[in-house]
C-alpha cells in the first residue's frame, strides 16, 4: 500500500510542469517571484493560506507543490488543515492515518467533496505518508445551513456535544469587514445577514482549530476557497491578534478576471490562466 501511494504522488508531481506553465505568482508589488521566496518565509510567518479556486486544476497541483517544498524544508513541523474537512470527521482522519481503517472506508465516512479524488486526494495521501498531521477544521455544513435558514442565534441551543465541532459561542462578527459587506450588497435583508452570519461561522471555526493544533516551531499550511482570506479577512480576522501578523496569504484570481489593485489582497496573487 506504501508504494502504491508514494507512485500515487510520484505520478501527480510529474505533472506539475504544466501547472508552471498555466501560474504567475506575483508579490504585493507586482513582481513575479517562484514557490520558494514563500517557502523560505514561512521561517517567520508559519500560518500560510492558500486561497484557492476550487475547481481549478493547475491551483491544486501547485498546492501539491507548496506542501512538498514546506515538507523539504521544515520536515515534520509541517501541518496540513484543510477547509473540505468538518471537524466532526478529524476522528475518521486519524483512525485512517494510523492504519485502523482502510482508504474505502475512510472517504465513505469523510463527507469527501465531489472533486476529492483529483483534488485533494494527493495533499492527504502525502501527508499521510510523510506522517503529517491533517487538521479538519471546517464547521460541520449542518449547523452552518442551520444558520443560514434560522440565524444565528439558533447556535445557542445546540447541546455542548455538538457546539464543541464549532468555534467558541457567542460568535462575535465584524460585519464591517470588506468580504461580509460584499456578501450583504449581493443578498440585501434578512437573507444576507444569516448568510453573513454562516460564512462567519466557517471563518471562525477555522480559525479556531488552526489555533488549537498549531504551536510556536510549526509550519501550517491551510487551504480554503480564495474568499476565506482574501485582504487579511474571513479565516484571518478570527485568529489572535499576535497570529494575525504570523500569516501568509496566497489568493488566486482568474488571469482574466485580474486588476492591479487585486495585488492588495494577498501578500502573494496566483494568476491562472
């Protein structure tokens, strides 16, 4: 099984030439740099946020590429968190990276996204096989649904066994913040602010478990749709103050979609073509 998984990396990292080809990644001044200038500095600022497109190919090879060179790098300090996995599951995880249960059971008991396989399926399967913690650290999408359909006040009268899969109640939400504000411009009334309100949710308990599994000495990695980070915000506004300045954010934009001032949003941009 070992070298069915290691051939399994092997053969998605040949691919990464085409995922060069297809990616710029510019600093905040617009200057093209290569993967390494984030890797090395992930030496001072250890939180690293991917934020990705989801359903964009050359973004989750180059994801593929950044975890192998965080691992070169910083062996095993190295964490993986993840926003496709629900906290609830981090059991199913850690059964499976131990070898109690088998590749088939876990990604029926996991709630895997329909783009798992091809996605994301090599991130875990590397870090299972360089004996790297993987962090589930979504919200469970049940009581972020509940939300949105209920509000979130609805949080409060969930039992303690379950609000212990979610960040720490009362959620306190800066609805200021520039992502949430586009969110209420999109949705005006009541339906955005419970919308709002579920995608605040998502952020903190992210936030929450990046905090609990992380300590000083680590490099994490976490990887989340573009939206969860983008201009320090989302995920990032719920992390202490003091981890706050710890953070890389990566963002990637549709080459087509780019306008120079998207630069202020990460300190790196991906531009895909």
């Amino acid at each position: 099984m070992r070298k069915i998984g290691l051939l399994f990396i092997l053969i998605f990292s040949s691919l990464f030439t085409w995922a060069q080809d297809s990616i710029t990644i510019l600093d905040q001044s617009g200057k093209e740099v290569n993967l390494q200038v984030i890797v090395d500095e992930a030496k001072v600022k250890p939180l690293l946020f991917f934020g990705e497109l989801h359903d964009n190919a050359p973004g989750h090879q180059l994801e593929m590429k950044l975890l192998q060179e965080l691992h070169k790098a910083y062996s095993k300090q190295v964490i993986l968190a993840m926003e496709m996995f629900e906290a609830d599951v981090q059991f199913v995880i850690d059964e499976y990276f131990a070898g109690l249960i088998n590749q088939k059971s876990f990604e029926q008991e996991s709630r895997i996204w329909p783009n798992y396989k091809e996605d994301y399926k090599p991130l875990l399967e590397f870090a299972k096989e360089n004996q790297l913690k993987l962090v589930a650290s979504n919200v469970p999408r049940r009581y972020a649904n509940t939300v949105y359909h209920k509000g979130v006040h609805v949080l409060h009268d969930f039992p303690k066994s379950s609000q212990k899969w979610m960040a720490p109640l009362p959620l306190k939400v800066d609805t200021t913040l520039s992502t949430y504000r586009e969110m209420s411009a999109m949705l005006p009334g009541h339906d955005a602010s419970n919308m709002i309100y579920s995608q605040a949710l998502k952020d903190a308990t992210m936030a929450y478990f990046i905090v609990k599994n992380w300590k000083k000495g680590q490099v994490l990695l976490h990887i989340n749709g573009a939206y969860h980070s983008k201009n320090k915000e989302g995920i990032i506004a719920f992390l202490p103050k003091k981890l706050q300045q710890l953070s890389i954010t990566i963002n990637s934009i549709k080459e087509a979609d780019f306008k120079e001032e998207d630069l202020k949003l990460a300190d790196y941009t991906l531009l895909i073509k």
